[in-house]
C-alpha cells in the first residue's frame, strides 16, 4: 500500500525526467559510429547505400592496402546478403557504379582488385 504522504510526488527532479539509464551525450556520436556495421548485420539496409558505394569508390581510388581490405569486406558482405557479380547489377544499376561491378566481378572470381 502506498504510502499517503508520497502522493503526487512524480519522476520529476529539475524539471527533467528521471530515467534508470544514465547517458552521456558526449560518448552517444562514437557509439553511432561504432554500430554502423551492426545496422548493416542486422537487416543489410545499408550495404548498397550510395554513401557506402561512393565510399568504396574513393577507397579504390585510393588505392593503399587499408582502403583495399575495406572494399573486399564489403565485397564479402554483398555476398553474405545473396549477391554474385550476375546479381548486383540490379543494386548496381546507375553507370557510375559500372566500374565498381567490374571491380566485384574481379575479386570474386580471381581473387584481386584491380586498380580503378
């Protein structure tokens, strides 16, 4: 039985709600940034986004070992989500994306990326 005199005493302090979790806003954008790839396990939403694909296009360009390892995990993930080079085409539809097909096709089938 609650007690009479705790009446109408709400979750209020300051003005603020309390919650059971304490968050830390600071810490909240690296948080966001360490689950991009967790969205992308989850559902597979944003492995074709065109953030992600102009990303891989400018790591090609690039062209230094880190950048190369990152597209061939994302060539990896394609594949996790049912893709082959006869597939991506329906993702891969836009001309500026034809070079990157070539590229997937590439590393699929003899195991190298080749320069952009």
């Amino acid at each position: 039985m609650a007690s009479p005199e705790l009446t109408g005493i709400g979750q209020a302090i300051g003005g603020d709600k309390r919650s059971l979790r304490y968050h830390d806003d600071d810490n909240r954008a690296e948080e966001e940034e360490e689950n991009v790839d967790e969205e992308e396990r989850a559902g597979g939403a944003n492995v074709f986004s065109t953030k992600k694909l102009n990303q891989m296009i400018v790591s090609l360009k690039r062209g230094d070992e880190a950048d190369l390892e990152q597209v061939a995990k994302r060539f990896a993930r394609w594949e996790t989500y049912g893709y082959n080079p006869a597939t991506a085409h329906s993702i891969l539809d836009q001309k500026k994306y034809d070079r990157l097909r070539q590229i997937y096709r590439q590393w699929k089938y003899h195991g190298n990326i080749p320069s952009y």
